[in-house]
C-alpha cells in the first residue's frame, strides 16, 4: 500500500476569523492546512498577504466546493484552469472535490447526491479524467453526505468504488461522512469503511454534526467531533496504516485554543496507532 501522501500528520481547515494569528505564527499542532480555492483566488489585499505568508510557512491542500462534478452542465474549464494556477501559485500539494453535484442552471449552494447508477459512474469518471487532464495531476474525491438516494441501482460502496476505479483518481476519505450515512441509511460504518480502497487515500476529513433525530444525522461541520466518529477513524488506521487528517470547522467556529485540542486528539490516534504498529512489526521480525 502507498504511502506517498501529499501531506503528512494532522491539519486544519483556513479560516478568516483566525488568519491574522496563524500568519503571524503557525501551531505547532498543525502539520498542514486546507483552503476552498473558490474563497481565495483572486483576493488581494491584506487577506491575501496573511494567506500568501501562511502557504510560505506550511504545507497546504485544496478543497473544492463549486467543481460540480456530478451536474448537468458542461464542466467550467476556464475555472479548472484558475485552480490550476492557485495550485501552482501556492505549491497546494493536492486538489480534492464532492463526488456530488453543486450546480443546474446556476449553484444550488448545497452539495447534492449522484444517483448511484453505472451510467453515472461512466459520466462523473470520464469529467474526473478531463479536470485531471487540465490541472496536470491526479485530484481526490471525497465521499458525500447524502440524505435520500433518487435513483439508486447500486450500493454506495460500489459506486465510489466504481468512479474511483474507472476515473483512476485519489480519494479523499470523510470519516464524518462514513459515520452520518451510516446512521442515515441503516449499514454498518466499519464494514463501508474497510470497503474503500485504502491505497488511493489521499488524506481524511473529520468533523462534527448535528443529531436531527435518533435515525438522522446532519452533516453541519459545525459541532466537536464526538466519540463514534473519533473511535471510526481509530478503526481506519489501524485497518489502512496512519494518514493525514484534517478537522472541518465551517459553522459556529470556537476560539483557535479550542480547535487545536481537536487537532491534538486527530494527532493522538496517528501517534498510538504508528506505535501500534511498530510494535506488531517488532513481533513479527
């Protein structure tokens, strides 16, 4: 299994509220950092310093959010190639996407869910191809949150599974997302998660939610990551190996203090489980 990660150990998401202190100095809690390119190409000023100081100082991945990869209407090449350029620009060391839809005649400014259907799997992996064509390296897909599934002729596993495979792309592993549809659609978390090809990850979301009812769960990143969701990542390492892993935080946004805890708990589990397996290679020889 590869382990030539863009990245490496635990990381944070970029937010305006606590770009001024990250610029001046950055955590030694965070390894590295992630930014939607849609709210940062372009901006100048002194936000656009602070940014351009922060990505000199520590490694930075891409999270799209208007790819719209699953939509209708014809792919926007003209701003693949300015995230090609942000990339460049600011040495990102990945580019990763929804495997949803975002778009139709104009956003929906919510991430909606692909019908799960092998012609599906053939249109969203042949726009993979060409968005990967354009920027000049292989992206990540990150597995969705979904609430209904129109349309359905497959599993969920086996349509990530599918595009991944046909596409020949990265994936970008949400642990939150796992632990949601679980809930939400009624199968087991570790089995979905010991399904997904763990060679492709190329790093890992995690994140909080809000419980709507006890068979519903909504996918807000704005809440601490809770207990089920800490132990399903504690499972994915030590079923695929440690991987970079960064905390979400969208919405009711704590003191930085606080998100550095979360941080430092993503960096315990990577910590306990290279320990793990040091000692079961030791046995071994």
């Amino acid at each position: 299994m590869s382990k030539n990660y863009p990245v490496q150990g635990a990381g944070l998401g970029l937010r305006r509220a606590f770009i001024g202190s990250l610029a001046d100095k950055i955590p030694s809690q965070i390894d590295f950092m992630e930014v939607a390119p849609e709210n940062w190409i372009d901006v100048g000023g002194q936000l656009g310093r602070q940014f351009r100081k922060i990505s000199e100082q520590i490694p930075m991945v891409c999270h799209g959010l208007s790819l719209n990869i699953g939509g209708q209407a014809p792919l926007d090449e003209a701003f693949i190639r300015r995230v090609k350029q942000f990339l460049e620009t600011h040495n990102m060391h990945i580019y990763s996407e929804h495997l949803s839809y975002c778009a139709d005649e104009g956003h929906l400014y919510d991430l909606m869910p692909i019908p799960f259907t092998e012609e599906a799997v053939h249109y969203v992996a042949e726009r993979i191809m060409r968005t990967q064509d354009i920027i000049g390296q292989r992206m990540a897909m990150e597995n969705a949150s979904y609430y209904a599934a129109i349309g359905k002729e497959m599993e969920e596993i086996e349509f990530v599974n599918a595009v991944l495979g046909e596409a020949d792309c990265l994936f970008h592993i949400d642990i939150n997302n796992i632990y949601v549809n679980s809930i939400n659609h009624n199968y087991d978390a570790e089995a979905f998660l010991k399904a997904l090809p763990g060679d492709r990850i190329a790093y890992a979301h995690i994140a909080g939610h809000y419980v709507e009812a006890e068979d519903l769960r909504v996918d807000t990143h704005g809440a601490d990551v809770i207990d089920p969701v800490w132990q399903l990542l504690d499972v994915a390492y030590e079923h695929f190996g440690v991987f970079p892993t960064l905390l979400e935080r969208d919405f009711n946004i704590p003191p930085l203090e606080t998100l550095l805890k979360e941080v430092e708990t993503i960096s315990y589990y990577q910590t306990k489980n290279k320990s793990n397996d040091e000692s079961n290679k030791q046995q071994q020889s």
